[in-house]
C-alpha cells in the first residue's frame, strides 16, 4: 500500500515508522530539518513541501495513493490537505484534528466523509478517553479494551511493597481468566513462563476478563486501590480537562474541577452540572490543602503546559494524593515525569498515533495496542478455516509458531473463554494475543 503522510512532527514520524516496514510510505511536510531527519532515521522517502497543494502531493504521488495521513499540528491544514487529495484521485484519507466541534460535524454527515475525510480522529477526545480508562483501573498505566469491552489488556508497574514482587508468575497467577502476556524491564520486552520471577520496577502486560483485570490491580497494588475513585479532581479547565470531566460524569461520577480563569470557570459550571468547579490557582499549595487535594483518590493535571502539569502533580503528590496523571505535550519529559513521581504520563501525540496506526493495520485486524514504543503489540483477530491457530490445541499451534507469542484471551459468540493448552479455538473466534514486533509480520500471516 502507497501511503502519503502529511506532517513529519512527532505524529507523523511514529505512524511512519510504524508503516515504514511494510508499505511504501512518502513523508511531506514544510520543514527541511524534519525532513532531513526523517529521510536518515526511516526507510521512507520526505518530501519538503506544503502537503495542501495539488503540485506537492503530485509529486508525492497522489495519483498512485492508496491512503492520506495529514497528521500536522493544524487542524484545518489537515482537513484542507485530505480535500485536496480527493480533488485530485480518490485515496482514503484520514485526518488528525484536535478540535472536538470538527469531530462533530463530520460524525453528523451523512456518509461520515465532511471535509473529504473517511476517518477523523480527534487527538483532545482520544486523550481524555484514555485518562479516563487508567484512572477506573488502579494502579494502571495503560488500558485497552479489546471484543468489544470483553477483553482487558492493562499495563501495571510492580513497586517495591507489592505483592507480587519476587513472587514467580506461577505463585503470581491466582486468577481464573488472566494471562501473564509480558514483562516489560529495562526497556527489553520478555515473554514470562511459569519460573520467571517478577521484580519490583517490572512492567507487567496482563490480558484477561475486565473482573479479572480489576482482582489484579487490587492484588498488585493494594494500597493504591481507591474508595471507587469517587473522589477525582482535574487541575485546568482545557478542552482535555473538560472532557475527562465529561466523561466522568457519564459514568455516574462526579468529579472537582479546578480553573483559574474566571469565564471560563463559569463556561465549564454550566456546561458540567455533575461536577464541582472551582476558580483557583491550582499551584497554590494552601488552597489545595484546604480543598482536601489530600485526600482525592485520583488528580488529573491538565493544564496547557508540561511545566505547570508537573508543579501541580508533585505538589498534589507530596499534599497526600493518591495518584496522580499528567498530560504531557512533549514525548520525552514522560519519563521525566513518571522518574518524579508522576504515576501516569499521558501524551496526547502518542495516544494519536496509536490510534491512527491502530487503523492502518491488516484489514482482518480488529484491534490493535502499541507496547513500548512498537517494541511489541496486542491485536484482536478474528480467525477464518485458514488460521494456524483453528482446530488443535492452544500448546500444539503455538509450538508452531515463532518465540515472542502469547494467545491472551478469547471471545466465542460474545462470551468470554480462558485459554489454557487444551482449548481449541474454533473458526470465528475473537482472539487477544500478544506479539514483540520482531516476529509481528511472521505471526500475522499466520493468523
């Protein structure tokens, strides 16, 4: 597949490396320095240009397209760019917005293509999704819902007090419908058998039923798990504040709300009748302590600055907070964070990019999460007669397969089934399965 990606920022660089192995991907942005870079770090071929004019995308190749990525920072530059495309030949085009009102009105066409878009996504919307999924599971850094909500995959940090720490993943598993699929230390991904002992600073992957999923994370971290996360407050009312707090209430809850600025305070206190808004400096450490931050099961910073997250997590951090997740604009201060005590750092480019390379996979892929930066994925795939997997035994058809392979969880018929050896998947099951990205293409054609 010809792929045409507009913008080469942190978006478009992901997703291009994401597709770089396996379609002939053409990079187009304004500026030469990206590239440059670009043109050394992938197997792609950049294109210094503006990506809204018919004559650069020519020369990108529009005619021969199958697909227009216009992932840049601007909004309307994204959606002039993908108009432009379908002026010129009729790829499918897929555009990265952050303004939610975009989002709308485009979900509202009637053939969802407004703008000459075939998919939106919304980077604002996306990210509050996303906090709003970690902070209903405790101790979580990442969760991702797979058969429709049947199947967990979450990510959990091991401290030093938990549980688990120096427990093998035999003595650790004492769930019905959980699967051990990873372990995630020192930047190196290790598939885990039954003797693998687990160490306290290890990632852990985990696939299994949601119950299950939530029995682990109290087992994991039983003095993180909060009273039902009832008490929630987000700090800043930006549009992924506002969102999380939406989406919150949704689920029945209702969350505090802190904004500074005061017709914007009084915009979000008409716009979220279930949440309490107040108008404050959220730096300011005595009123905080005066609004029992102390004692909020989860803070949520989302201010429109990385400096101004980190500040006020610490500070809820160190007032008594019992996690605390920040939304961080520039990739590589996650870490940063996360090495001072953030819990969770989430980064609305990455979750954007996992959302649009989650779309560009295998047409037979039904779902797709990214693990450490592409070093491993977990996909949903409905198997077909054609399947290695279908008609013997789990421990059988992975013998077969490549090391690096993890059948995780399966769905028959909307139901939940555990995968032990001697399941037999049948054709039309839904299964979870964990795989590093080295053998990724090997795994996939076999699936």
């Amino acid at each position: 597949m010809r792929v045409i990606i507009i913008g080469a920022g942190e978006v478009g660089s992901s997703i291009a490396s994401s597709l770089a192995d396996s379609h002939e991907v053409v990079v187009v942005d304004v500026d030469g320095e990206r590239v440059d870079a670009l043109t050394y770090s992938e197997d792609v071929l950049a294109i210094q240009g503006d990506g809204t004019s018919i004559a650069t995308l020519r020369e990108a190749g529009i005619d021969d397209a199958d697909m227009i990525i216009a992932s840049t920072d601007e909004d309307e530059t994204n959606l002039v760019a993908c108009g432009t495309a379908k002026t010129v030949d009729d790829p499918f085009t897929i555009a990265r917005v952050k303004n939610v009102d975009y989002l709308e009105t485009w979900q509202h066409a009637e053939d969802q293509r407004a703008f000459g878009v075939d998919f939106m996504v919304c980077s604002n919307l996306l990210t509050a999704q996303d906090i709003v999924r970690v902070i209903g599971l405790p101790a979580a850094r990442d969760v991702d819902p797979f058969a429709g909500g049947a199947v967990q995959m979450a990510e959990f940090e091991v401290g030093d007090e938990s549980p688990v720490a120096d427990q093998t993943v035999s003595e650790a598993d004492r769930f019905d419908s959980l699967t051990f699929a990873a372990l995630l230390r020192n930047g190196d991904v290790e598939i885990p058998r039954g003797n693998t002992r687990i160490r306290a600073g290890d990632r852990v992957v985990v696939i299994g039923s949601p119950g299950s999923v939530q029995e682990f994370a109290r087992e994991l971290a039983p003095n993180q798990t909060p009273s039902n996360n009832e008490d929630l407050v987000i700090i800043g009312g930006s549009e992924i504040g506002y969102h999380t707090a939406r989406l919150l209430e949704e689920r029945g809850l209702h969350p505090r709300l802190i904004e500074q600025d005061h017709d914007r305070a009084r915009e979000l206190a008409e716009e979220l009748p279930n949440t309490v808004v107040m108008e404050n400096d959220a730096t300011d450490a005595e009123f905080l302590a005066r609004e029992h931050v102390d004692e909020a099961d989860a803070v949520v910073a989302a201010l429109e600055s990385d400096e101004k997250n980190l500040l006020v997590s610490v500070l809820a951090k160190q007032l008594g907070a019992h996690r605390t997740v920040a939304i961080v604009e520039t990739t590589e201060y996650v870490s940063l964070f996360e090495t001072v005590g953030v819990d969770v750092g989430v980064n609305p480019r990455e979750v954007t990019a996992e959302e649009i390379t989650r779309f560009t996979r295998e047409l037979h892929t039904e779902n797709v999460a990214l693990i450490e930066n592409d070093k491993a994925e977990v996909l949903e795939v409905e198997v077909d007669g054609d399947s290695a997997l279908v008609g013997r035994p789990i421990r059988e058809a992975v013998a077969d397969m490549p090391e690096g392979f993890v059948v995780g969880a399966i769905t028959r018929n909307e139901e939940f089934v555990v995968p032990r050896g001697d399941t037999v998947i049948q054709t039309g099951d839904h299964v979870v399965v964990f795989v590093e990205g080295d053998v990724l293409e090997e795994v996939t054609s076999q699936l």
